[in-house]
C-alpha cells in the first residue's frame, strides 16, 4: 500500500507540468467548440488527465534498474485464463472448508492486487460514460484496449528500454481491467441521476459563450504573438529604422492581415471571436487599422515612458532605486487601468470594449452559435 501511495504523489507531483503542457490546446478546444470554460468542464477534464497519470504510473513505476531486469529468469508471461482462482489457495490461507480463512485471505496482498486491477479502470468507465458520453460496448473495447496497452509496456521492457519484460504480461489483468471498465460504466448509471447533466453543462458553455472575456482574448493574444513575432521578423528585416518594425508589424498583421480576413486574425479565429464595428458588421479596413495603430501607439508610449523614469532618474539622482521605484509605480498604474478596463467590460450588457476599441468605433464579438443544436446522449 505504500508503494502505491508513493506512486500516486509522484502522478500528483507530475500532474501540474502535464496540465502545462494540454493546458493551451486544451483550452483552444473548448473556445472553438463552446466560446467558453465553465468550472465544471474545467473539473471534469483536468481531473481525467490526472486519474490517466496515477492509472499510468502505477502500472508502469516503479522501474528497476537495467542490470536487475536482464538478471531475471522468470516467466514473462501468463497466457491462462482465471489463474487467480487456481492460486488463491497457493498464495493464501484461503480453505474452503475454513471459513476463519476467508478474511485473512481476502485482506492479502495477493487478492488486494486482483481487487486493484478491477479497480484500476473503473473510474475510466465513469469518464466515457459520464464526460465522453459513450456506450457499454465502447466502454469495454476501450478499457481493454488500455489494459493491453498497459501489459504490451511491460512486455516490451518499456519499448525496448529494458534487455526483457521487467512485469509478467498477465491475461489475468487484462480481463480484470475489462471487468473494471465495465463495472465503472454500469455504477455511473445511478450517478447520473445526481450528477450535473452534460446537456446543461454545454447549454451553460454555449451560453457563457456569447460574451468575449478577457481570459478568451488573452489567450488570443497569446497564439497571435506566435505570427506576429514571425512577420516582425520579416518587417525588421526590410525596414531600416528599427524602431518602428514593431508598430509597422503590428498594422500589417492586426490591421491589414485580419481585415482580409474579416476581423479574425489566426488567434481570433482559434477562440472564435473577431473585430467588428460598433453596430456588429463587419469591420472596416480603416477602423481596423485605427483599433491597432491606437493600442500600438499606447504599448509604445507605456514603455517609453516606463525607459524614461529608469533613465532620468539614474541620470538626475544616480539612484538605481528610485528609477526602481518609479518603474515599479508605473508598472502597477497600467495593470489598474487594464483592470478597471476589464471589470467594466465584464459588467456591461452593450458589448462595451476597451479605450482602442471605443476611439476607433470597434468591438470584440463572439462566432460562437447562440442555440447549437442539442447533443444526443448515448446511453443504452
């Protein structure tokens, strides 16, 4: 049981740069589809990720060194079925004809391990059943399909790492992983009646989805930063005055780049939002090079001014602290107004954008469909 616990905190441990790594495509997902994340989506999924990891790691950990595997000499395989039954009184003090037997031979670690694998992909059979909405006979391809996947890594020496198998390659564990598929899929059924529908969960996702917050449009931002960095590259390259290759890039990519492309730029379009004018149609190319030249003027001049507190001030005062301070000052002054920016976007109904977005006439608007079509949910 303590190796097992170990295990499990390891998964934990790993958890968090796992989530890193799903987070962005993740989350580009469910934009595309719902426009939004809702809290219980969040949950549900992040907590699949997590269960795959410890359901991974303790099949697959703790792993031997190389020289204890190419020293063994045992069977690497177990190709008869039910042999737990067989062995029970081999491995136990299970009698048939004691009863006093029963529990010790139920509490050993030898029916404690049979007990764990049916365990082990119950929880997968909840997922498909509850989050993925699929049916029994999936449920049970896919748990096998795991399982196997599973005992073909230890038969593999985990894919030729190892000299020979490193874990016996049990059919025993294939059926019991089966089995807890199964039996996951079939005690989801009662829980469904006390669980959360998932039709009103992507009703709420849909719904949530009209709006363009602010998380949505940063994680635009962030995928376009990707290309815009790319065609400031290419403008830097031609222009000879430097300091202006980032504004010019910005109105190339922003401005001239999403216009084309009705008001979505390639970030816009993996959120599914986009620029529009202020009554909702679609932008002109002159609004949209005004928007973009705005906020590139206004990042420009943020961090002039920010270089000129550090620089007069060590000129001025000779004190590296002060220009610390005043940049510091600064810094926290323009994470205000975006904040008061944002929380008064989220708290207007009449599509209200930020400074750029008023003085050029312009908006952010969702593409996302209002009333999609209802989901069948798939249940025998």
């Amino acid at each position: 049981m303590t190796l097992y616990l170990e295990v499990v905190w390891q998964a934990v441990m790993v958890f968090p740069f796992a989530a890193a790594l799903i987070a962005l495509p993740f989350l580009i997902h469910h934009y595309r589809k719902y426009g939004s994340m809702t809290f219980a989506r969040f949950f549900l999924a992040y907590s699949f990720v997590l269960y795959g990891l410890c359901a991974y790691f303790l099949v697959i950990l703790p792993l031997p060194s190389r020289e204890a595997v190419a020293q063994m000499t045992g069977p690497s395989t177990q190709l008869v079925p039910f042999s737990f039954f067989r062995d029970l009184t081999k491995e136990t003090c299970f009698s048939w004809n004691d009863p006093s037997t029963y529990l010790p031979s139920m509490l050993s670690t030898f029916t404690l391990q049979f007990l764990f694998n049916i365990a082990l992909l119950g929880p997968l059979g909840f997922y498909l059943r509850y989050y993925f909405r699929r049916n029994m006979l999936f449920t049970v391809l896919i748990s096998l399909g795991v399982s196997l996947f599973f005992e073909l890594t230890q038969l593999s020496g985990l894919y030729g790492f190892y000299p020979r198998a490193y874990r016996l390659f049990d059919v025993d564990d294939l059926l019991c992983n089966t089995l807890g598929g199964f039996l996951g899929y079939v005690v989801t059924g009662p829980l469904l009646k006390v669980l959360p529908n998932r039709d009103q969960i992507d009703q709420r996702s849909y719904q949530k989805g009209e709006r363009v917050t602010f998380t949505r449009r940063g994680l635009s931002y962030l995928v376009d930063l990707f290309f815009l960095s790319l065609v400031w590259a290419v403008v830097g390259s031609v222009l000879p005055w430097g300091g202006l290759s980032f504004p010019a890039a910005y109105l190339i990519y922003f401005g001239l780049f999403q216009w084309a492309c009705g008001g979505k730029s390639l970030g816009k379009r993996l959120t599914k939002i986009c620029v529009v004018n202020g009554d909702g149609t679609r932008v002109l190319l002159w609004r949209c090079l005004l928007r973009y030249g705005i906020l590139a003027a206004l990042l420009e001049g943020y961090w002039a001014v920010a270089w000129l507190f550090s620089t007069a001030s060590s000129l001025a005062f000779g004190s590296e602290f002060l220009a610390l301070f005043l940049v510091s000052l600064w810094f926290l002054a323009g994470m205000f107004c975006l904040l008061l920016e944002t929380v008064l976007n989220r708290s207007s109904h009449s599509g209200r954008d930020y400074l750029y977005g008023r003085l050029s006439g312009t908006r952010m608007a969702s593409t996302v469909l209002r009333q999609p079509d209802p989901v069948p949910v798939n249940q025998p």
